[in-house]
C-alpha cells in the first residue's frame, strides 16, 4: 500500500537557519499521526512546507505518490489534503453555518460558478447542516463565527477542514488553549470525523497524543528522532532524553 | 456545467417566498410611482442621476464591500463604458447601425466588462494597498489618454450625441426625460436584483470569505486571485451600464466622467451609505445624490458639508447610513424603540440644531468675506439677514452653543437610554 503523505529529504532554510534539517517520513492511509517536538523544534514550519504556505528549499513531498512541488495552497487543498492552523483560522465576519458551506463549495464542483445560486443547491446546504450536527454547532448555525467561544470556534475550523471531504487531515495544535473539558471535547470530535482518513497532527498535550495517535515522529531540532508507535516512542531512550521526560514531568 | 445540472435537478431548497420578493416588488412599485409625485423636469433628472449612482455603488461596493477590494479608479469602468455608449448612439445616429435605445447600457456593460477583465487580470493579484495602489495608476493612466486618444474620448470637451436615433420602443423615442427615467429605473431594478444574485452565487460567497480570510480560502481550494477576479469583472460589467445610462441620460461624456474625483466621489458614496450590508450603497448613493443637487442649489460650499458628513460618518459610524439603521434592529426586536424617543429628541436634535448653526455661521463668514463689497444681505435658512450684523451673529452662534451645549448635556442619558433598549428582560444584550 503507497503512502498517503510522504516526506523526503525534506529541508527548509530562512536566510542562514536551517529549521527543517532532513526530514523523511511516511504516513499510511488511514493512519493517525502525531508529530511531537519541543517549542522551536520546527512542527508548525513542516506543517506549513507540507501545506504549501511556505516553499521548501530542497527534498520532495509526495501526496498519494503525487509531487506537490511548486503548487498553490488552493491547488494541493484540490488534491485532498486539508488543514487547520494553530492560530485559530476562520471567517470571523461570516455566519457559522456560511463558514461550513464555504468549505463545502470546491468539493462539490461548484468552482467559480457566477450562475447557479448557492440556496438552491440542497446536497450543499443539507451537507453544511450535517457537518454543524457533527462539530455540534448546529445551535449557533446563524450567528457571525467570530462571536463564538475558543472552544467553539476551534470546533468550527475543525469542521471546515473536514468539509471538503479531504482524505488527509492535518490539524496543527487542535487543543491549544484549551481547558480539559473542552478538551475532551474537541479530541471525541476528532476521532470522529477522522474515522478512515489520514490524520496528522501536531499536539503538545501527551494526554490527547497518546490517545488519539497510532504513531508518533518525535522532532527535534528539524530532525526526527523516532517514529514509532505510542509504546514504541514512550520507551525510546533518545526521545526520552531529548524531550519526552521533561514534557511528561510537566504533565504532572 | 455540473453545478448548474445538480441545482436544476433538484428542488429548491431555498426558494422564492414572499418574504423574499416583497423588498424588491416594494422597490419596483416605489420607482414606477415616484414620477406622479415629483413630476418636474428637475425632479426627474436628480431621480435619473440618483438611479445611475445607485448603480454605480452597488458595483463599487462588489469590490469594496463584498470582496475586500478597494479601488481609487473604479470610474473608469463607468466612464469607458459611457464614453463607448456616446459612439454607438453616434453611430446610430450616422445610420451604421440600429437597435433599440434600451439595449445600449447593456453594450457600455460588455465595454467595461472588457477593460475590467484586461485590467484585472494583473490588479486583482493581490488584495489591500498593492490593489489600490494599482487602481489609482490606471485610472491616473486612463483619464490622462483622455486628452491623448482624441478619437476616443473627445479631448477636452468630450464626445456627445443624440439618443433619440434608436428603433421607437413602443412608440417611444426617448425624447423626453420621463421616458430616460423608465429606461433607467429598468436597467436599475435587473442591475440591482443581479448583483444581488451574484453574491448568492459560490463566486460571490467565496468573495465574502476571500475578503474576511483569503488564506483560508485558499486552504479551501480556492484561488483568492482567482475569486478577486470575478468580482472585478463583474463590478466591472455594473460599472458599464451606468455608464451607458450616463451616456443616455446627459448624451455627452467628459475627462470628468474617468478622473481621480469621480473615482473618490462613488467610494465615499459606498462608504456613506455603508459597505456591510447590499442597501448600503443605495442609501449613499440616494443621500448623497440630494445633497449634491439640492444642496448645490442653496450654498457653494456643498462640497464642505458632504465632506464633513463623510469624516463624521468614518469616525463614529464606520457601519455607514445602512449600519446605523441596522443598530436599530436589535431594539426594534426587544420592543424598545419607545426607550429611544426621548433621548434622540433631546439629545440628537440639538445636536443637529448646533450642527445647522455652524453651518450657518459658515455661510455668513463665507459671504462676509466673499461677497461683493456692499452686498451685506444673504438668505439664512429662509431669512434675510445681514452677513455684517452683529445681531445676527450673535444669534447663530448662540444657536450653535446652546444646541451642542444640549446634546453634550443628555450624552450620557442617550448612551444610557441605547444600552437600555438594548437589553433583554432579564438577561445580557
């Protein structure tokens, strides 16, 4: 079975600092991945090179075997891969339910269509109700989505960047911020949207890593220095030493 | 064409109600009525100019307020468009070609539709001062081929004609103004309800969500070049019919109808009128229109009134005219409109008061220092008075003091009275 998302030789300079200093990696299909890493370690950056926000400097990212050098974010999102960012990333202006429909527009070939109207279309709307039911924000649905709480609006880029129907789902820091309840909210919801597609994943939080993933990259300084499962990466001497001592000492 | 098959296929999910129409049956009725209640000739151009101004804004705002877009030179769609308008009717009139006068805004809409797409395809690149910066060089760059391109654009006294050369529509040749005004008032009621379905449409949405965030839309699959281009196109297309109604309406176009102050003109109309809501730009463009006709006619210091009602407006109400009437929904919900009578009469119309005793204060300096000498008389809010008596002076600046006095004084009631009326019994607002 080819990989879902496959990092090569991956490196990415800004001027003189090197951020990302070789990364391979290989994610299955259907595979819930975690990459993990002290503050600095480069986790949101390979994010971003994978996403196509920033150019990578040299290696190669495959998508489902497919390059994905020099292209567009819009253009790899059409190849379906989809992502949330760690800053909360919605449309603050417009209802809740407007953010979800968005989402669904490419997806369902409506593409820059000037002639059809986006009411009229049932399988949109009703799918843009079906993903508020799932992120349970179906009683927020007319209210502008910059009013929500954290938690909500969390919840709401989380069902925009399942909406398309993407097969690799890469949510940078779905947690961050957030009290244990919410919490446990969001990771249920993540297990459940996610059921059957690629998930990768950046997470500070052990508790939700080691529940939700069944593999772990641990990155350090722009390298990784394991790949394994939870147990496997749990064990790990290097790791360990590196990060994973000091993080799950702070955890308690 | 899947989407258009799949919408088709289905039933309407979000059909044609009532509740839908009414607004714009409302609209339709109040424009065929409004020529039996102002029947003059004068009435009837301002009505003329107030409809091509609506459409103009109503395109503007695509940009502006719908895709995040703004433009220093958006006259120029208008102005091409228009000037396009004036050879056709030209060449109607020279027998080279023949339709009926209705159709042509539509030919001035292709024409700004064309410079539009040209344009576009390197301004809408990127968003915010890159995109304005670009708007103001080219419409820089426009008006200034207006004295260059003679053939085009007529030089400095422009390019005018007849209209009345078309196929008769019905026996009508547009010979009179209240037959333009029919034409025009048709043109802004299909203008207006297919703006209003663009930003229905995918493209349009996207607009909204590429204005609010384009990096998340591109992580949505789409282009925000791409989306920015459509609305710039279609603004563009707008654009051309009011300058093809312009054309027909006034049948002469000038370097005015292109430059910098046309372009400032329609964005502090928008503005005015409030880019966050579609009516916006129909307001601006009503209020706007009677301030620069009715107003023009009483002072020639017009220009400073509507200057310092647009400085008002950014500064306290960045929501526009259609943003303070939407303030008012939440307590016309509540049922608490009552709790706000009192305050506005004692606190908005001394306001107001202080605010016609300035200008009036204004005028009388205006003519005391501008008048011929000897000519002391002017009229003052329907008065004669002495631009040189102390008396008068005395008067309108008392006027001034005290109506700002008291709308300083019940401030704190009126912001009291508003969080008031916009509260819910027994809960936060």
């Amino acid at each position: 079975m080819s990989a879902a998302l496959e990092l090569e030789g991956l490196r990415k300079s800004f001027g003189k600092a090197e951020i990302i200093r070789g990364v391979d990696l290989s994610i299955g299909r259907a595979e819930r991945h975690a990459i993990i890493g002290p503050n600095g370690a480069g986790k949101s950056t390979l994010f971003n090179l994978i996403t196509g926000r920033f150019p990578k400097t040299s290696g190669a990212i495959r998508l489902h075997g497919k390059d994905l050098t020099g292209l567009a974010p819009f253009e790899i999102n059409r190849l379906g891969l989809s992502r949330s960012f760690q800053i909360t990333n919605i449309f603050p202006k417009m209802s809740v339910f407007e953010n979800v429909r968005c989402a669904l527009l490419w997806a369902q070939g409506h593409r820059y269509s000037f002639w059809s109207l986006v009411s009229r279309s049932r399988e949109l709307n009703e799918g843009a109700e079906e993903i508020l039911e799932q992120i349970n924000l179906t009683a927020r649905r007319d209210l502008p989505a910059g009013v929500l709480s954290y938690a909500e609006q969390r919840a709401l880029e989380i069902g925009i960047t399942i909406a398309g129907g993407a097969d690799v789902i890469m949510l940078d820091e779905p947690t961050a911020g957030m009290s244990h309840s919410e919490t446990d909210y969001i990771v249920d919801l993540i297990r459940e949207v996610t059921k059957g597609k690629t998930l990768v994943m950046v997470e500070h939080d052990m508790g939700v890593v080691f529940g939700l993933a069944d593999r772990i990259s641990v990155l350090v300084y722009g390298e990784i220095i394991a790949t394994g499962t939870p147990e496997a990466v749990r064990a790990n001497p290097k790791v360990q030493e590196a990060y994973l001592g000091a993080a799950l000492e702070a955890e308690h | 064409m899947t989407s258009l098959d799949q919408t088709r296929a289905r039933p309407a999910a979000g059909g044609l109600s009532l509740a839908v129409l009414a607004p714009w049956l409302m609209a339709a009725l109040f424009l065929a009525i409004m020529p039996f209640v102002f029947t003059d000739n004068s009435a009837i151009t301002i009505m003329n100019q107030m409809a091509i101004t609506i459409i103009f804004a109503l395109a503007y705002n695509m940009l502006l307020g719908q895709g995040g877009m703004l433009s220093f030179g958006h006259a120029v769609y208008m102005g091409l468009g228009g000037f396009m308008c004036v050879h056709i009717m030209n060449w109607m009139e020279d027998g080279l070609i023949t339709m009926p006068l209705p159709l042509l805004p539509l030919f001035g809409g292709f024409f700004g539709l064309g410079f539009a797409m040209l344009i576009g395809s390197f301004s809408t690149r990127k968003a915010g001062t890159v995109f304005a910066m670009i708007s103001l060089g080219v419409g820089e760059l426009i008006a200034a081929c207006s004295v260059i391109v003679v053939v085009f654009f007529g030089g400095e006294e422009g390019v005018s004609g007849d209209r009345t050369y078309g196929i008769p529509v019905f026996g009508f040749e547009f010979l009179h103004q209240i037959e333009v005004y029919y034409l025009t008032a048709f043109w802004l009621m299909l203008s207006a309800a297919l703006m209003y379905l663009f930003s229905r449409t995918p493209v349009g949405r996207m607009a909204n969500a590429v204005r609010d965030n384009p990096e998340r839309a591109e992580f949505l699959g789409y282009s925000q070049r791409w989306v920015r281009y459509y609305s710039f196109c279609a603004s563009g297309f707008f654009a051309g019919i009011a300058g093809g109604l312009f054309a027909i309406n006034y049948e002469i176009l000038t370097e005015e109808n292109l430059n910098l102050a046309t372009s400032g003109m329609i964005l502090l109309v928008t503005f005015l009128g409030g880019v966050g809501f579609f009516f916006g730009p129909i307001i601006g463009a009503i209020v706007f229109t009677l301030l620069a006709t009715v107003l023009k006619l009483h002072t020639e210091l017009w220009q400073l009134y509507v200057g310092a009602i647009f400085v008002a407006t950014v500064m306290f109400f960045p929501g526009g005219l259609a943003g303070l009437l939407a303030m008012h929904v939440a307590p016309w919900r509540l049922g608490k409109m009552g709790v706000l009578v009192k305050p506005y009469l004692t606190t908005l119309l001394p306001g107001v008061i202080g605010g016609l005793g300035l200008a009036g204060a204004t005028e009388m300096l205006f003519h005391a220092r501008e008048a011929a000498t000897g000519d002391e008389a002017m009229g003052l809010f329907f008065m004669e008075v002495s631009s040189h008596s102390p008396v008068a002076w005395a008067a309108v600046l008392a006027v001034t003091a005290a109506g700002f006095w008291l709308a300083r004084r019940g401030a704190p009631g009126l912001k009291a009275a508003w969080d008031e009326a916009n509260t819910a019994p027994g809960g936060r607002r």
